[in-house]
C-alpha cells in the first residue's frame, strides 16, 4: 500500500505542479515579457496561446483529479480546497511580499493529503493531526526558503513592473531570514519525528541531512549571481528533499524490519507455550 501511495503521489505532484506553473504563466503573461528570466516562457513569446494554456490546463486538473480518486474517498474532502491556493497564488505576488508563504501554503499541501492517503483520519487522529500540521509547517517554511533564493533571480526587474517578493523586502538580511527558515524548517521536522515516534534513522537521516543541506546552500550561494541562484535552486532542493525521503524511507524501514522481528518473535514464544500446555504421551 505504501508503495502504490508513493507512485501515485509522485505522479500527482508532478501533475498538480505543472498545473499551477501554467495557472501562474496564464496570471503573468502580460508581466513575463519585462522580465528577463520569463520572457522566452512559451505563452509570454507567443508560442501558445492563452486559450490553448485554458485547454491544457483543463487536462492537467482533470488528470490530477483521475489520481486524486485512486485515493480512500476522505481525500477529495482534504485535496479539492488546495485548488483554490493553485489558483490565487499568482496574484500574491501583486499585493504583498510575502507571495512565497502562499506557495508554501500550496505547494506543501502533500503533507496532509498523505494522512488521509493511507486511511489515517486527521479529525479523528490527535496524533497524525499533531505530526502533519509540524510536517506542513516545516514544509512551508522550506518553500519560503528556496524561492527566497529563486526570487532573488529577479530582484533588478520585479520593482519595474510591480511585483512584489521576499527577497526585495528583505534584501538588506537575506541571509539571516534565510537562516531563521532553515532553523524553523528542521525544527518543525523534528517535531513532527518526535509526534509520530519515529527512530534515530529519521532524525540523522532526514533532520541531519536537511540542516547539512540547507546550511551549506545559504552558505555558498551568490545572491548576486543569477546563476548561482538558479543552481542552488535547482539541485538544492533535491538535495534537501532527497535527504529527508532517504531518513523516511530507512527509518519506514527499520520500523517494518522490528514489527517482522518481533512477530517472529511472538509466533515462536506462542509455539514453546503451546509445547508447554499439550499433554505429553505415557512412554
């Protein structure tokens, strides 16, 4: 079950996340064009039209929904709500410069559907309701992190055209509000590891490996160079995620190991008490 979960999570990010980048290019496409990074972007050059990005966005959600229903029937209680985040995100970035909380907001949403996924009721479930709301926090503050870094790529042409960022209001202490949201990501990852009573595998693997991760991107970043931005952005957040799933997926593991060991363990103990009661025949 966990690895048929996994899949069609993957397949469902990777869906749900082309969506809203076409949502986004739709919302921008009178903006993209003044902006160096974005002006090649296909609907701002022209090369799709805005009525064909309606159309293609329409298959993507409707893709999106034939996995979300491969799920327990609860997700479509926890999953349709996000589609509202998918679709305003965009317009954050035009009235406040926090637009990457809302992205966290969105993009993070994963860690509660997973709950649900694997038939855990978070109205019902204290424990999973503590363990995913520290998991959500944590993963929201990481997406303010990176894209951090991704908007510093267009802090020369944001204020030309009124785009509003994280990066353009604190630019002065990037690097400390950089650090301050690694600190609280990691954070609110242990937290979440000592509400679902995970192992040590888990707090080396996923918390050691992330702190590690994200340290040496604020580290070695230049925030002045576009394509260190872009570099960081790109691999850093494989860096970071493949830690975290690495510490996941060996402490799921060590977990499932100790539950076989110690159901060999019962069957064997049960056996020597049964040999124990049974009559022994008269020699």
């Amino acid at each position: 079950m966990v690895a048929t979960t996994s899949v069609l999570f993957a397949a469902g990010a990777l869906v749900m996340r082309g969506a809203g980048c076409t949502i986004n290019d739709l919302w921008d496409r009178d903006l993209d064009p003044h902006v160096n990074r974005t002006r090649l972007r296909p609907i701002a050059r022209g090369a799709v039209t805005p009525f064909n990005a309606v159309a293609f966005t329409g298959v993507q959600l409707l893709t999106g929904l034939g996995i979300l229903v491969q799920f327990p029937s609860s997700c479509l209680f926890y999953g349709v709500p996000s589609l509202l985040l998918v679709a305003t995100y965009p317009l954050a970035k035009r009235v406040t410069h926090y637009p990457q909380v809302i992205l966290g907001l969105t993009f993070s949403w994963g860690a509660i559907m997973g709950f649900p996924a694997l038939g855990l009721d978070l109205l019902v479930d204290a424990t999973a309701l503590k363990t995913a709301a520290a998991l959500y926090a944590s993963c929201i503050s990481w997406t303010v992190l990176y894209d951090m870094i991704y908007a510093q790529m267009d802090i020369m042409d944001d204020p030309k055209i009124g785009i509003k960022s994280i990066a353009l209001r604190h630019s002065s202490h990037t690097r400390t509000v950089l650090s301050a949201l690694a600190i609280t990501q990691v954070g609110l990852l242990a937290a979440a590891g000592i509400t679902m009573n995970a192992g040590p595998v888990f707090f080396v693997g996923s918390c050691g490996s992330a702190a590690a991760a994200l340290g040496l991107m604020i580290w070695k970043v230049n925030l002045k160079e576009v394509s260190s931005c872009w570099w960081w952005f790109k691999y850093g957040a494989w860096f970071t995620g493949g830690g975290i799933t690495a510490g996941l997926l060996g402490d799921y593991l060590m977990a499932l190991s100790h539950s076989k060991c110690g159901s060999r363990s019962q069957t064997a103990a049960s056996r020597s008490v049964s040999s124990l009661l049974l009559p022994t025949e008269a020699n």
